[in-house]
C-alpha cells in the first residue's frame, strides 16, 4: 500500500459513517483502511464491519482494543500499517474526494518530504464552512507548530518509518494534546512540508473532547508536556529553554481562555498572568484580544 489510513474511534457509531464514506469516496486507489475501535461499548463494531461488508472493501481493517486512549490507538495502528506513508483521520471528519490522491501528487513532486500537511478547514454538521485554518504565510510550518496546534490531527502525512522511531504519548492526562506533542518532536527532526489546496475539514460538534474545560486537566496536560519537551534532548538542542518556556506560556493562556469560556472567571485570570511570565510575547496574540474582550462582556 501506498498510503495507510488510520482511523481511531470511540463510541462514535453515530458519526463514523460519514467519516467512512468520505474515505471510500477517495479518487486514488493506493491505499488501506486501519480502524482501531478503543473499546467502544455502543454498536460501532457493528456499524463498522457491515459498513466494510456491504461495499465489499478490500484492503480496509476492523480492529478492537481495550480503552487506552487515542494515542494508544493510533499507535496499534502504526504497528498494523503496511503503507509507505501513514496519515490520521478522526472518526468525526471528513476527506474531500482529492484528498488522497493531492497527497500522492505532492510525494511525486517533493522526493525528499518526509512529513508534510495538506490544509484543511472547519465545517458544521449541516456542511457549511464554519472556520477557515489560517497557514503562516512564509509556509514555515516548524515555527508555526511551536505556537500552537494549527494541525491537530487532520492531514499530516509521515514516512512509516518515523512513527517506527517516534510515537504517540499513550497517558490519559495527555488526551487532547498527545498530537500536538508528536507534532512538536517531530518539528526538531524533520522539515514539515505544506499541500495548500483544502482537501478535508474537522466537523465542529458537541461531542468534540477539546470542547471539556476542566482546570485540572487542562493544568495536568500542559505541565506533561513541558516536562516531555524538556526530556527530549533533540528538542532543547534545537529550540532550546527559550521555546520551551513559550510554549509554556501558550498553554496556560490557552488554558485561561477556556476556563473564563466555562464562567471561572478568577483563575482565568490567575492562570493568564502565570502564561504571561512565561511568555510575556503571548499579550500580542489573538488569544490575548479574545480573552479581555471575553473578560470585560462577563
């Protein structure tokens, strides 16, 4: 196979579908189908394999697993993976139709890419264009992933080989982030080429686990990864203490944002000033703007 796709999914039989069909839809054929169900308790087995049985789906592959997780997921599927290049789909977004075959494309043209991203944007339930992502425009995307995850887990692609050398952080306090920490190693070790032309969206819903504002979490998950980037010598060598330190101060401003968005208004505040000694450059961005406008309208 040339691309494997890996889809990890978790009580979502009511969305997966789409999800699936948007896969099927593909107009390239060089590709597997890995999914790994995390130990869904509603009938996702079910609505999975008659899905896989009904279009008679070569080379697509059902798997269950106990709960650990979706990097413990994606990770099982990388052991399972056969294909040149390995990419992620979340089993509540979408591929356009050209998304596979842009992608085979830009592997023809760009001999040497590694690990490269192909653009996508935001859409509701109802199809309609909801957020477009917003790419540097100096196409650095090793800077850009420093300061925030433009990527989530929506169309990067890797050589196998990689995700033989570097995984997905499988600890339950990381969910949400353990990409965004992958993304970021693998910024220190490779150069992170861009597909510009849109060829998928995240599908924006109510079920969607970064839509949770827990404190707790939200302080648990930012204080693991500053320790794991500080673990990695590749990282601090290249980077160094400086963006550490940023990206520190990114996740607690992020962290703010969300807590003053669920009404805790105090240690909002409290944990945006922390972000701010950390990374005093966090009081020009966006999310600086948005969170005073936020404060001053509660």
């Amino acid at each position: 196979m040339f691309f494997s796709v890996i889809i990890p999914t978790y009580n979502r039989s009511h969305l997966i579908l789409d999800t699936l069909e948007s896969v099927k839809k593909q107009n390239f054929t060089d590709y597997e189908v890995i999914i790994i169900d995390d130990g869904s308790v509603d009938d996702t087995k079910s609505v999975v394999e008659n899905f896989i049985d009904n279009n008679q789906l070569k080379n697509w592959y059902y798997y269950y697993k106990k709960n650990d997780e979706r990097g413990a997921a994606r990770n099982y599927g990388i052991k399972k993976a056969t294909g040149k290049w390995i990419t992620f789909l979340d089993s509540d977004d979408l591929f356009y139709q050209n998304h596979l075959s842009l992608a085979s494309i830009y592997t023809s043209k760009n001999v040497d890419a590694k690990v490269f991203h192909c653009a996508y944007e935001f859409r509701n339930q109802n199809n309609e264009l909801t957020k477009k992502v917003v790419y540097p425009k100096n196409g650095d995307l090793n800077d850009a992933v420093l300061k925030g995850n433009l990527f989530s887990c929506f169309g990067m692609f890797l050589k196998s080989d990689i995700l033989n050398e570097l995984k997905f952080e499988v600890a339950r306090e990381l969910s949400g982030s353990e990409d965004w920490l992958l993304w970021l190693k693998i910024s220190a070790r490779y150069k992170i080429h861009f597909q510009p032309k849109v060829s998928g969206c995240m599908i924006q819903h109510d079920g969607r686990s970064v839509l949770s504002f827990n404190e707790f979490k939200l302080l648990t998950r930012t204080y693991f990864i500053i320790n794991k980037l500080n673990e990695d010598k590749v990282f601090v060598e290249v980077f160094g203490s400086k963006v550490i330190n940023k990206i520190h101060g990114h996740m607690l401003t992020y962290s703010a944002l969300h807590l003053l968005l669920s009404g805790n208004k105090k240690n909002a505040i409290r944990l945006f000033i922390n972000g701010l000694k950390y990374s005093p450059s966090e009081l020009l961005t966006i999310r600086t703007l948005a969170f005073f406008k936020r404060l001053f309208l509660s």
